[in-house]
C-alpha cells in the first residue's frame, strides 16, 4: 500500500493551512482543518477554461483513437495485402521511439500546416502518439477471434461493415475500453505537448494551466496541490466507470500477438 502514501500526503496537504504546509515538523491530519486551498484554486483565472479545454481534447483523442484503431487492427489481423507485416513493424518502432525525440519534427510539420495553437493540433498529436498502442493491444483480441464467427457471419448475408459493427465490436469492446483509458490518461496528463504546441492562455489545459501557480513572488504550493486533486478527479472517475473491464481488456489482448 506505499503507493497510497503520497496520495494520502497530496489530499493531507490540500487541507492545509500556508504556515503549515511550509512547516518542517509534519503533520499527518490537517489541523486546523480548511478549505481556502480549494477555494483558490476555484477562483484563480483559467481554471474554468482550462478544464472544459481539456475535457473536449482529451474526450476527442479517445474517440477518434479508439475509431481508428478498432478498423486499424481489423485490417491487419483479418485482411491479407501487401506490406501488413511491415505494417506491424512500423507500429512497433514507433511505439520505441521517445516522445520526446519526435516533439521537435511534429513541432516544425505542425508549423507549416497552421496547426499550432488549436485544439486540432493538439488532439493529432495525441492520437499520434496512442494510436500504435491501441492497434497492438486490439489487434491481439481480434487474433484471438476464431475466423469461423466471420465465415458464419458471410454465410448470412453479412457485409464487412456489419461484421465489424455487429459481430466484432461487442467481442473486443473489453479492448476498446483497455485502450480508451490509455488515451484518456495520456490527453490528460500531458504537459510538455501541450505547452509546445499551444500559445494562447484561454486555449492551455489544465496541465499547463496549473504551472501559474508558479510565479516571480513564489510558489503557492496549497493552491498548485488543491487544484493537483481537482486535476486527477476525473482520471479517478473514468476509471472506477471502465474498471470491471479494464483487467480483463488489458490481459486478454495481450495473450496472443
């Protein structure tokens, strides 16, 4: 349970007073006990903003993740052609590749297509970025498939596209949460991309938003850790929704690859 310290620590805190968080005997309950942290973190400017930005990117990059991937994986696990090995590779390399090294070059292509400074941006480069995962995690599940539920489904009548809707989505939909919750996660908590790649305050997400706890007068370390708890609510809420399925998603799509 030692990972449940520093969460215990960041709420402990977040109730805290300023002369007590800057304190050097620590306290393990926060007496007295207050609420002017949360408080400051409501009202700062930006905050508002900075979480509907963030909900509307993050919400994006799932969906369209999550889209691409599940047609992505049906390809390469159900379709034979050309290069899919090569294909499968290429995906796998990417996924070795630091996110960092690839900033510089998406930062220069997104310059000269005007993408810079928009959520469209924004959101590609995210699902740049988790796209390679959710194709090897889904493609597992559909290798797992038997090919007998397709050749029944043809049998019936049914084309390629009512296949994959009616027959294949419900079977890997414990990937496809898998997969969405990554992609939550990885929009979410981004700092460094979103900090590149956005240049207008009323555009920044609640990453870059929580760094104007940091000023030239100090830090406000009771805000920045308050408005730390609001930030990580809804990772926690998502996550207690896709739970029962996320185990199962996670395990099943990597027995077979």
């Amino acid at each position: 349970m030692l990972w449940a310290v520093p969460i215990y620590w960041m709420l402990n805190t977040s109730f805290k007073t300023r002369d007590h968080i800057t304190s050097t005997t620590p306290q393990f309950f926060p007496v007295p006990f207050s609420f002017g942290n949360y408080a400051d973190a409501f009202t700062k400017p930006g905050f508002l903003s900075s979480l509907l930005n963030s909900l509307v990117v993050s919400l994006g990059v799932v969906i369209v993740s999550i889209v691409l991937g599940f047609l992505a994986s049906a390809a390469v696990s159900r379709f034979r052609f050309f290069g899919r090995r090569a294909i499968m590779v290429a995906i796998l390399a990417v996924q070795m590749i630091p996110g960092g090294a690839l900033l510089i070059p998406l930062f220069l292509s997104f310059k000269s297509l005007g993408l810079l400074n928009s959520y469209w941006g924004l959101g590609l480069a995210y699902v740049s970025s988790v796209l390679p995962f959710s194709i090897w995690v889904l493609r597992g599940f559909f290798l797992n498939l038997p090919i007998e539920i397709e050749e029944a489904a043809k049998i019936d009548g049914a084309g390629t596209a009512r296949i994959l809707r009616s027959v294949y989505f419900p079977l890997v939909l414990p990937g496809l949460i898998s997969t969405s919750v990554f992609a939550f996660i990885a929009a979410w908590n981004d700092y460094i991309t979103a900090y590149v790649m956005l240049k207008d305050q009323s555009k920044y997400t609640l990453p870059v938003w929580l760094v104007s706890f940091s000023t030239n007068e100090g830090t406000d370390y009771g805000g920045l850790i308050a408005a730390s708890v609001l930030f990580a609510l809804p990772v926690v809420i998502f996550f207690m929704i896709v739970q029962r399925n996320l185990v199962s998603g996670m395990s099943a799509g990597a027995v077979k690859g």
